[in-house]
C-alpha cells in the first residue's frame, strides 16, 4: 500500500531516489492518466483510452501500454522502449499534496525507487533542494496545472455524448484470442455530426485539438498489438 508523507528536509535528509526503469522498480503497468496539454507527447507512442475513475462516478484518460492488468509493453528489461515516458510514471514516487491553495510535496516511501544508501539525493547536506528535487517540483506543477484541465474537457466530451466503450478483439500470432474491455474512446459518428456551432465552443475551449490527438492515438493500438507478438516469440 502507498505511503505518502509530507516531504521534509529534516526526515527525509538523506532520501535517495532510484532512477531507470525495470519490474523492481513499479513499472509494470497497463496504464497511466494523462490530460489533454500532454496528449501531443503520449499520442506520438501510446493509445489514450477513457477509462471509469475508481469511484464510478466520472472518467480519466489514460496512456495505454499493455493489453493485460500488470504488463508493460514497453518495459524491456531495464529499458522503457519508447521515445515520452508520461509524466505521471516519471513522478514516481512524488504525489502532490494541497494545504489549502499551497501546493506540496509528497513522497511514498513504500515505492520501490525509494531508497536511503543509492539513487538521486533529494536535499543538499545543507538541507536545500537539490537539482533534481527542482526538477520534480517543475514535474509535479505541470501535472497539476495539466489535470485542471480534466474537468472542463471530460464535462464537453459528456455533453456531447461524445464517449463510448469498445471492445478490442485481437488473435496473437501464437492463435490465442484476447479481449480488451473496460475502457472508452471517442465516438467519431457523434463528433463529425456535431453542428459549427458546438463544433466552435470546443475549438474556442481549447477541446478540440486534445479530442483529435486522442483519434489520432488510436493507431498505436498496432504498435501494442506487435509488441505482445513479439513477446511470445
């Protein structure tokens, strides 16, 4: 279970973060959110679905790296095999926190990359900041800002009905039959039927672009499907 506490230069004065990629280090997941100002990086690699968020009351988009809970498609051995690493799996194992309209830093110090004799210092012995923690902090107020955005774009795609499940079917090389279920996409009927005048209150909102990044992305579902193969040869 995740552990987030309060960054301090008192407690924390010797934390140490692990960097790479690899299993040990948490990376073998199917997904990871992202928000429309990251989409132009994610789309150049991975598909972005809509997925139910874990109370089922609203939805998030994600980057897609697997077919199956618990597998990476892009982890291979210590290497990330892709050109953008979204920033919500370079974060780790900073959260923010709010107090407030204050921003704050958090840690979990049950990840994997957490570690108190390797990796990156996070505070100078003198107690300051060190380059890398202002490199998380600027990672950190980008997600923030980034997922401001969620709201106001996932409240469009709603009131234009513009979201619908899917169901991807796919047969490996190997014969085996696969099923992806569970997430959601954008409905391209709904959307090139939508009057000028809906279609000018998305592109004034900034929407628009995000939702064709997000079609555009879709592609890559190929990219995925022979990266699996590949794994079963």
């Amino acid at each position: 279970m995740p552990h987030p506490v309060l960054l301090n230069n008192v407690e924390h004065h010797d934390l140490r973060i692990l960097g790479g990629h690899g299993v040990h280090l948490g990376d073998n997941v199917m997904t990871a959110v992202t928000f429309p100002s990251e989409f132009r990086d994610v789309q150049a690699c991975y598909p972005i679905v809509f997925r139910k968020t874990s109370d089922g009351l609203g939805f998030e988009p994600v980057a897609l790296f697997g077919l199956e809970e618990g597998h990476n498609l892009f982890l291979h051995g210590a290497r990330w095999e892709a050109a953008y690493v979204p920033m919500m799996v370079e974060r780790q194992p900073f959260l923010i926190g709010v107090n407030g309209d204050e921003l704050m830093v958090n840690v979990d110090l049950d990840h994997p990359r957490v570690s108190r004799t390797e990796g990156e210092l996070v505070f100078k012995p003198h107690g300051g900041h060190t380059e890398y923690l202002e490199r998380v902090n600027a990672l950190l107020f980008a997600i923030h800002q980034g997922m401001q955005q969620l709201p106001g774009f996932l409240a469009a795609l709603l009131e234009h009905e513009l979201l619908e499940s899917f169901a991807l079917d796919v047969e490996l090389n190997d014969g085996s039959q696969n099923r992806l279920l569970g997430f959601y996409t954008i409905n391209e009927d709904r959307l090139q039927a939508l009057g000028g005048e809906a279609i000018a209150r998305l592109h004034q909102a900034g929407y628009l672009q995000p939702i064709y990044l997000v079609l555009a992305s879709l592609s890559n579902f190929r990219l995925l499907i022979d990266r699996k193969n590949a794994s079963l040869a």
